[in-house]
C-alpha cells in the first residue's frame, strides 16, 4: 500500500509540473454593426462573433505554440516550435497555412501558394549587435540595433527586403523597401495624443477622453490595380474614408468599443475580453 502512495504522489507530483508549464491565453468578442460593414453589404444589420484561444507549452528553452480560431469550429491558425541551442536559435513553423484570398476586393493570391511551413535557424554572431538568420528557403536575415536605429535585411532571391527604424527627436520614423517598393511611417506624440503618418496618405490620432480612448484614422483612396499573374486577383477601388472609435475598459475586464465608418455610415458595438 505504502508503494502504491509514493507512485500516486510521484505520479501527482509529475502532472503537476507538466501542466504548470503549460499556459492559456485567448480574446473573445461580439459586434454588432447597424449598417452591415462587416458583411460589405451596406443596409442590413449585422452580429458576428470571435474567439481565439492560444496554447503555450515551455519545457526548458524549448517552447511550443498552438493557436486556434474557436468560435464557430476549432480550426488551427497557427503551429510553432522553437528551441535555443547555446547562441542558436531554432524555429519551425509548421502549420501549413491556406494563404489564397477569399475576396477580391484588396487584391492577394487567388489560390493558396503551396507549402509554406518552414525552419529558420537565427546566430546570435559575434558581429556587434547584429543577428545572422537563415532559413530553409535561403533566405538571409541580418538585424540589430546601431546607434539607436534598429535594422533589418532579408536577402532573398530578387526581392531583397530591408526594414529600418528608429526614434529621432520624439518621432519613431519606420522605413521599408521591399523588392524595390518603398514605404514609410512616422509617429509622435502632441499634447497626450499619439500621431501616424503613413506614406500611403494615411493618418490617425489616438488621444485619451475621461477614461476613454479615441482613435480618429483617415484611409486614403485605393487605386484599382490588374492582377499581376494567373494566380493573383485584381486590386479593386475603395474611396477615401475616416473611422472615428471610442473604446473604454469595464470594470468586468471587458472592454467594450463603438466605431463609426464614413465610408458606408455605419456604427459598430465590439464587446470584447482577452484572458
């Protein structure tokens, strides 16, 4: 009897530990939209539901991570495994996404692009701040921070990509080129409210009122554009419109946000909770 015991605490002892490393995360939200945005059909109202949920396992320097969509079915959105090796870091994504668009009216892949899980191994090199990446497509990846400007480049195969940012004078200023396309963001801070400003035209202004928050954001006109090959839709487009937003956290620990959307009239209610 007294084996028996000591196997059931030993046995105890090891459940216990195999679930403390394991973590649960996720948000869950309803809105309701007085003008059918949500849809794209303008003139009838509409309630959608959401709800994510994100499993966590650690086990040394070795993390594993599941995320799912669970609000109508449980369908995976996301599968990652990565481990660090001395100055090594290894990551595998393995969830083999359907990455096709199901709507043609911003464009995308018309059909998924195939196998898209990969592993990429990152070298924390001794080459001053930077960090050396390689992954199974060969694709190339040096980042670091210099002299408070932090920078990112991909060599890839005809479509180098680099990435910059840094903080000048109050202002984060972001920078990218990717295979020759250059864009650009710049934000700062007036009088409590948080300014963006993209190269596309775009604009918003996040401020805080009595407990709220407000985010005023203008989107500029889309241009239509050809689909670029067999397996990719055309651009369709959008005129210019502006969103005004008001989100306030209850006591609850929900929060609950309203936004009005010029570009259809529309007001939408989000309940939400994130766990």
């Amino acid at each position: 009897m007294k084996k028996l015991i000591a196997l059931f605490a030993v046995s105890s002892m090891a459940s216990t530990a195999a679930i403390a490393g394991v973590a649960l995360s996720g948000t869950a939200s309803v809105s309701y939209d007085d003008n059918g945005s949500a849809a794209g059909t303008a003139g009838a109202s509409v309630t959608t539901y959401d709800a994510d949920l994100t499993i966590t396992g650690t086990a040394g320097a070795t993390t594993f991570t599941q995320s799912m969509d669970i609000d109508a079915a449980i369908a995976v959105t996301a599968t990652t495994m990565s481990t660090t090796v001395g100055p090594l870091t290894i990551s595998a994504d393995m969830f083999n996404e359907d990455d096709s668009a199901t709507v043609s009216t911003t464009g995308g892949l018309s059909v998924d692009s195939g196998d898209n899980r990969s592993v990429t191994v990152s070298l924390d090199a001794p080459i001053g701040d930077a960090t050396v990446g390689l992954d199974n497509s060969g694709d190339v990846t040096v980042s670091g921070t210099f002299s408070g400007v932090t920078v990112a480049h991909t060599v890839k195969n005809g479509a180098d990509k680099t990435v910059g940012s840094a903080s000048i004078a109050g202002m984060d200023v972001s920078l990218t080129n990717d295979a020759g396309s250059s864009s650009w963001t710049i934000g700062t801070t007036v009088a409590g409210a948080t300014i963006t400003v993209g190269s596309d035209k775009s604009i918003s202004a996040a401020f805080g009122v009595t407990g709220n928050v407000v985010t005023v954001a203008h989107t500029a006109e889309r241009a239509s554009a050809a689909s670029t090959t067999s397996t990719k839709y055309s651009t369709a487009q959008k005129d210019a419109y502006t969103t005004i937003a008001i989100a306030r956290d209850l006591t609850s620990g929900a929060s609950l946000a309203a936004t009005y959307d010029t570009f259809n009239s529309s007001l939408t209610l989000k309940a939400s909770v994130a766990f």
